[in-house]
C-alpha cells in the first residue's frame, strides 16, 4: 500500500509553491512540504480528498472551540493548525502530479471559508462573543475579502494580459510606488504584506493556546481589518495592471 511509486524531492516541492504567507513560510512550510513529497512518493490520494481531510480537521476544530474550556481550546488550536498544514499539502500535490483542475480549485477555496467562518464563529461562541459587532465585522470580512479575490482572479482570467512582469504602468507617484514595492515581494515569492493565515495563526492558533482567546479576537479583528483593506487594493492593482499576483 505504502510501496515508492515516485520521485518526488523537496526542491520539486519549493518550486511548485505560490505566493508564501509569512506565517505559513515559517511556522508551516516546512512540515508541509515534506507531507507533499511523502504523498506523492509513496500514496495516490488526489487533490481533493486531501482537501476534504482539511476540511474534516477544521470542523474538528470549531467543535472543539464550542464549549469554551481550557482542553478545548488548546484541541481546537492545534486541529486548526492541522487543517492548515494538510491545506497546505493539496495545492502543491496538484500541481506536481498534473491533477489540477477548477473544480479542484474551487473546493478548496470554498472548503477554506467555510471552514475559517466555522472556526471563528464556534471560538466567539465558547466566549459569548458571537453577536457583538466585532465578531459579526470579522464573519462579514472573511467573506468579503474571499469575494473580492474570487472577483479579481476572474476579471484577471478573463482579460489578454502579459504574463506577471508585464502589465500597464500606473504611471509615477505613490500607486507606481506601490506596484514596485509589491513586485520586490513577489519576485521573492512572497505575499507583500499579512494575509490570512497571518490573521488566523493568531486568533485561532496563538491566543487560544496560551488561554486569551477573547483577546486574540480583538487583535485579529484590527489586522483582518488592515489586511482586508489592503487585499481590496492590491486587487485594484493587479485588475490595472495585469499583474496575476495579489495581495
């Protein structure tokens, strides 16, 4: 069952990552990718099955936040952590053994929001913070960013563009600015500012195991609140541009 029928190797890996968060670069990479090359070396799970374990975990995760308790807490951050180390395995695991596909794509953007509201209702849930303002903000935030990603990647899709260095300048001053600093980033293969997984290793991770996750709610409303913002702009961007890369 588990006999060698590839080989893959870790530089393979690397090659085939997109955009790298910087949580996910540190804290998750590195244990991802060596999942990657031990699924395609030696199993035949598909894209979306691993998908679909993600989604198992992250709903193992909300569960386990429900109640509120200190064990709960500590089971649910760490089964969010799984779900987001084996998201991190599907994608990568696509691309290498030519299995990718929309459909594939789009559960796992579905999937991953679904899940992340799940996560974030049950933890507000278990601290009596689920009809505030805030917690209702950061539900609305996570779907309006997801929107307006899954808008920009449509317009980009749909239009004849240059490939990623290419693109309309936006002329001089602070958007042309802008567009520099952001290329400096992606030429790196690196996000250009926080992003979700920032956000989430945070509120859902960090805060919940060291037993604060009423803070951690607090801190992740202020930076999904930034990084909503700037993934609205960097869309702009890239829709002017042509750039396929964003945020």
């Amino acid at each position: 069952m588990f006999a060698k029928r590839h080989d893959f190797t870790l530089r393979q890996v690397t090659e085939k990552l997109v955009l790298r968060s910087w949580w996910a670069s540190f804290g998750v990479l590195p244990l991802a990718n060596r999942l990657v090359v031990l699924t395609c070396n030696y199993t035949e799970l598909t894209p979306n099955q691993i998908t679909a374990v993600s989604s198992a975990f992250r709903l193992l995760s909300a569960l386990c936040f429900l109640g509120g308790s200190r064990l709960g807490l500590v089971a649910g951050a760490l089964c969010y952590y799984l779900a987001y180390v084996i998201d991190c395995v599907d994608g990568p695991v696509a691309r290498l053994k030519g299995k990718t596909s929309t459909f594939g794509r789009y559960f796992d953007h579905l999937s991953d929001l679904v899940g992340d509201l799940l996560i974030l209702a049950a933890l507000s849930i278990g601290q009596s913070l689920l009809f505030t303002p805030m917690v209702l903000a950061m539900l609305f935030m996570h779907v309006a960013e997801s929107y307006v990603s899954y808008l920009a990647n449509f317009v980009l899709d749909s239009r004849t563009r240059q490939e990623n260095r290419g693109g309309e300048s936006l002329g001089h001053g602070p958007l042309e600015w802008f567009q520099s600093y952001r290329r400096f980033f992606f030429s790196r293969n690196f996000k250009s500012f926080l992003s979700f997984p920032d956000y989430e290793a945070l509120s859902l991770l960090l805060f919940p195991l060291i037993g604060r996750p009423a803070l951690g709610l607090k801190v992740g409303f202020y930076l999904l609140l930034v990084t909503t913002l700037y993934t609205v702009l960097s869309s702009f961007v890239s829709i002017h541009t042509g750039e396929r890369q964003f945020p």
